[in-house]
C-alpha cells in the first residue's frame, strides 16, 4: 500500500508563491511514491489564486477552497481544510516557502513513530533559520515561543509546519482557535505527543507579511485562554467541558 499525504496550506495573498510551493511539493514526494494531495484554503485573496491552481489542476492533485463572506482566519483555514481532505496523514505548512517542502518526508517519517505530532521545528538542534529573517521577526518569535512553552513539551510550539494523523485528531469541531497557532491549540487542548523535527526554516522571497497588531493582540487572547484552560484541568482535573471552553 502506498503511503498517503493531505497538504494543507492557508493562504492570503500568496498567488504568487503557489507554482514553486506546488512543484516542490510533487518532487518531493513523487520521488518517494507518496500519493498525495494539496489544498489550498484561500481567504478570499482575489490575487488569481483561483485560476493558477485550475491550471495547476489538469496536472497535479492540487485544488482551492475559498473562503468568501467570513473573517480572515488561518487557523480556521486550517480547520476547514482539515476536514476536506482525502486522506487521514495530515501535513500543515504555510504558503510562503519558509517551510521547506522537501521535509514533509521528515515529518511524516517521525509521526510514524510513537507520536501524535512531528512539528517542524526552528529550535531543535541541527534546525536553521535563513539569515536574512529580519532581527526584530527573530525577537517577536523567541518571545513568544518563550512564553508558550509551558504549555506544551514541544521546542517550537508555534510552528506552523507540522504533521499529524486525523485518527489521533478529537472532533474538530470542538477546538475554539484564536488566531493563527493551531497547533499549539491541538497540542494543549488534546496533550498530544509532540515530536520535534528540526527544519531548515527560510525567509519569504516573494509577497508580504501578514503579522500585524491584531495578529499579537489575538496571540496573546489566545495564550490566555489556553493557560485558563490549564489551570482548570490543575485545580479539577481534565474534563471534556473543560476542553472545549
């Protein structure tokens, strides 16, 4: 039997990195036999998206789901294209090219190992980070994955290139996400078991940012509502209720 992968990969405004991302992809995993597939939750970007994957499509199992008339929300978007997807074996990576493609065999190599989790990790020793990601991104991430770590037994539980199997997966529905960490989110809610697998982590060449204030301003909700989440399950012990508030 023939191993199997669903890619998803959230995007906003990224039209323009979607051919590399998806030819990299195929390399990579054509070269190991891997069916697979890639899906691209867009929020409503009108940057051509659409029409680059329909062309994309008669060659390749890409496709795009837009979402139109919601909030722009990745991991919403990642959600989403968790539940369209064919195939059980999950991978989640951004579409900027900062995740390197060629390491979802990485991934998918440690979650068949006794984990729920492979995250792609930029702190794991042999993990590197492009040179030319500006000081104050380098800050703004350390600060953050300082303050969420204890949360989570994970080196970089901020990633958002990671790699986990549906089955192992509560009902999504239950999750309440704020922002863009989902991981973090499964990791804390559900204690997974996280395995961290050290990346080469690149810098976008093509696009922009989307950090913003709001992005930090619901990061930080987010922290607290997953620290009151832990506590709860401290003082009562785990409870389903508890995991959904």
């Amino acid at each position: 039997m023939r191993d199997e992968v669903s890619i998803v990969v959230p995007t906003f405004r990224e039209a323009a990195n979607v051919p590399t991302l998806v030819h990299r992809v195929d390399a990579a995993l054509s070269r190991k036999n891997i069916d697979w597939e890639l899906i691209l939750v867009d929020d409503d970007s009108n940057d051509g998206v659409e029409t680059i994957v329909a062309e994309m499509a008669r060659h390749l199992p890409v496709r795009v789901e837009t979402r139109r008339g919601a909030p722009r929300d990745l991991s919403l978007s990642v959600l989403l294209g968790m539940r369209l997807a064919r195939f059980d074996r999950l991978v989640v990576m951004d579409a900027d090219l900062s995740h390197p493609p060629e390491q979802i065999i990485d991934l998918l190599g440690d979650l068949d190992v006794d984990c729920d989790m492979a995250v792609g990790s930029r702190y794991a020793s042999g993990a590197s980070v492009d040179q030319g990601w500006a000081w104050h991104r380098r800050l703004i991430s350390k600060i953050g994955t300082g303050l969420a770590r204890p949360l989570a037994n994970c080196g970089d539980p901020l990633s958002g290139f990671f790699a986990t199997d549906r089955r192992r997966l509560p009902d999504l529905a239950e999750l309440r996400p704020l922002g863009y960490k989902i991981a973090l989110e499964l990791m804390v809610r559900w204690r997974l078991r996280v395995r961290d697998v050290p990346i080469r982590f690149g810098d976008r060449s093509r696009g922009e940012s989307k950090m913003s204030w709001r992005t930090h301003r619901d990061f930080l909700r987010h922290l607290c509502r997953l620290y009151a989440h832990r506590i709860r399950e401290m003082v009562r012990g785990p409870c389903r209720d508890d995991r959904a508030a």
